[in-house]
C-alpha cells in the first residue's frame, strides 16, 4: 500500500499529519521536506527576539521525534524536484517515492527585493527558522535596522526590534502600515504607537540600491534620501510556491488553485496552507490553515469534508498596539464607520443595511473582536 505523501514540514504538512493521525493510527504516512524538519510555528519567527528566544528554542520537536510520535516516515534534507501525477510518484533526488494521495504543503517564498547596488546580496528575509538563525546572528552587537515593507511581517518585525533595543527604520511603499487590512485612522494609529517607541517610518517610499560601506549598509531610497543601516531586512509579502506544480501540469494561479475538498486539477493530488488558492482565496494565516488540515484529514481518511471558514479575524503581533482585523470579503459594498478613543480604534464595514461585514480593532478595542467575529457568522 503507498503511503499518503504530504510535502513540506511547516505547520501545514504537520498539522495535517496529526489531524490524520486523531482519525487514522495506521495508514502509511510519508512526510518530505527540503529543510531539517523541525518543528516550530512560523509566526513565532517575527515576535521571539524581544522575549530573547535563539533559534533552536522555537523548535518543540526533531524531525525523528515527529516521525516517531506520529507513526509516519520523515525525510528531511530531501528536496522534491519533480511530480508524475500519471505514474502517482514524487521525484526526489535520492529517488522517486510513490503515493496514494499527494498533498502539497509548500509555503510561500518572499518577494525579490529589486534593490540594486554591492550590498543587494546581504538583504536577508526571515522566511524560516534557517533564516531567523541567519537573522539573529546578523544583528548580534549591530544597532541599526532597516525593515523593507510594512505590512502584517513588517510591522510585528519592527515592533519586535524597537523592543529589542534596536534603531529601527521602516520604508514602506503605502501610506500607513497593513493599507490593504486598515482603514487610514486605525492604521495611523498603529504608526503613531511603534514611532512613540522609536520606530522611523518612511512612508509612499520604496528603496532603489544599497551599497556597502565601512560603516554598514546605505540605502537610498525612490525620492534619492539616504537611510543608513548596519542590516536591511526585507518584509515585502510573500508568493505562493506554485513552481513545483506548474511543472506537473496543475493549474495554478495566484497559488495552486484548488476546490473546497482541497483537491487540484491533477486526481489524486491535493494542496492546502500557504501555497493553495482554495476556490480562489489565497489566506496564509494560520486559522485557515487549521480548518483546512481538519477537513483535508477528514477527506483523506475516507470522509469527503469541503473546507467551511467561520468568521476568522487576524491578530497582529505589535504589543506596542495590538491589532484585530477581520476584512470585508473583496468587492464588498459598504463603508467604514470608524470610533476613536483615547486607547483604541474601533472601525467596523457594514452595507448599506447596516450589516457587518469586517472590522479593525486597535488597542483596547481589540478584545471585542470574537462578539463581532459572532455577529459577522451570523
């Protein structure tokens, strides 16, 4: 009997694992990871230098401890280069492992940074616990840091720097922090809390170059001003790894386009967690990520189960002001209606009818979001 393959050892291809094991102690399970399999949460990487975590603290399991309290085969240090849906194999480089059911857990990548100039190559991204290693040892007896992006990683990077005791500058292209997620004032209001602990915001900039000099890393930013830095860290979004798939056939889009039982346009061969587009939503957080491992177990363990979503709101990592977004689905008719006090911000999207559809949540405001979350499923 061929094993379920699952690829990819993040918190998607674990969580899935231990889903199926709730529900199934023996059908053959093969977990294939390109890294060394530990196990850590990946949102851990962008809060843990305040609390003085290196490392190898943020990882709760080997990849032998994984293997063997689970019941399951993993392969770390074993890169998948290829997929023969017809064949129903996974190609690695020590060899071609055949499957039952494929579930691609893959992630995401960061974005290419576009800056140019000689210290293009020392940009780092923290995109797992290899790279926050990386990280840390970059910044050890270092003062200044530049944070390239202020979205959702960006900002929780920057909180969590500046409480560190770092110089911290952020260059980011919109004209507050998480633009896509908050209304101008509950954005601003983030900003105004993480500048009062000393973060510097470079906002509507992006960066063109940075050069190396004795002294550290010189940015020069779109209107030509100079930002000086002892490392550039680069927080500008993520991409779905679509790569693997594409070159097996399977439809993809902004991710690898799948239905709400999680199933691709190859039999057999499923995706979910950061890299899916399921039924045309890309969501890489980690409640979505969660409702899809039950489901998916659920599914292949010999229980058809479509993902269904409740009211899911996104909480940002910025102690410095806290943030509880749940966005209006896109395309959603209606407005902000926005309350400010002295502690928080309360913004809630309704239509025309009064109905609520999304909110943001800063500050104190922040503990309403589950009796809102509520209101919204029902």
């Amino acid at each position: 009997m061929h094993p379920i393959v699952i690829v990819g050892s993040g918190l998607a291809g674990y969580t899935l694992l231990k889903e199926i094991r709730k529900r199934d102690t023996a059908t053959p399970v093969t977990l294939v990871t390109a890294d060394d399999g530990a196990f850590y949460s990946k949102p851990n990487l962008s809060n843990a230098l305040a609390t003085g975590r290196m490392a190898a603290a943020l990882a709760s399991a080997s990849a032998g401890k994984m293997a063997a309290d689970q019941n399951a085969t993993v392969l770390a240090r074993t890169r998948v280069t290829a997929i023969d849906t017809q064949r129903q194999c996974v190609r690695t480089e020590s060899g071609a492992i055949e499957y039952s059911q494929l579930v691609l857990a893959l992630g995401a990548d960061p974005f290419a940074h576009g800056l140019a100039g000689s210290g293009a190559a020392d940009v780092l991204t923290v995109n797992d616990l290899a790279d926050y290693a990386a990280f840390r040892n970059a910044i050890e007896g270092k003062k200044r840091i530049t944070v390239l992006g202020g979205g959702l990683i960006g900002c929780e990077f920057a909180n969590d720097l500046v409480h560190a005791g770092f110089a911290v500058d952020v260059v980011h292209l919109g004209a507050w922090p998480l633009e896509r997620l908050l209304p101008v004032e509950a954005g601003q209001r983030l900003a105004d809390s993480l500048a009062a602990l000393g973060v510097n915001w470079h906002f509507g900039r992006s960066g063109k170059s940075v050069e190396r000099t004795a002294a550290g890393d010189r940015i020069t930013l779109d209107n030509g001003e100079i930002v000086d830095a002892d490392v550039v860290l680069s927080a500008i979004g993520l991409k779905p790894r679509t790569q693997l798939a594409l070159a097996a056939g399977i439809v993809a889009g902004r991710g690898i386009q799948t239905n709400g039982l999680l199933e691709t346009s190859a039999p057999h061969v499923y995706a979910m967690g950061d890299c899916a587009e399921v039924e045309g939503l890309n969501l890489p957080y980690v409640q979505p990520l969660m409702v899809q491992a039950r489901a998916l177990a659920a599914t292949l363990t010999g229980t058809p189960t479509p993902v269904v979503y409740p009211a899911m709101s996104v909480m940002v990592k910025t102690p410095a002001h806290p943030v509880a977004v749940l966005p209006p689905k896109i395309g959603a008719a209606g407005g902000w209606r926005v309350d400010c006090s002295d502690t928080g911000i309360c913004a809630l999207h309704t239509d025309d009818a009064g109905r609520l559809q999304g909110f943001a949540l800063t500050g104190s405001e922040t503990g309403r979001r589950n009796a809102l979350a509520k209101e919204i499923a029902a």
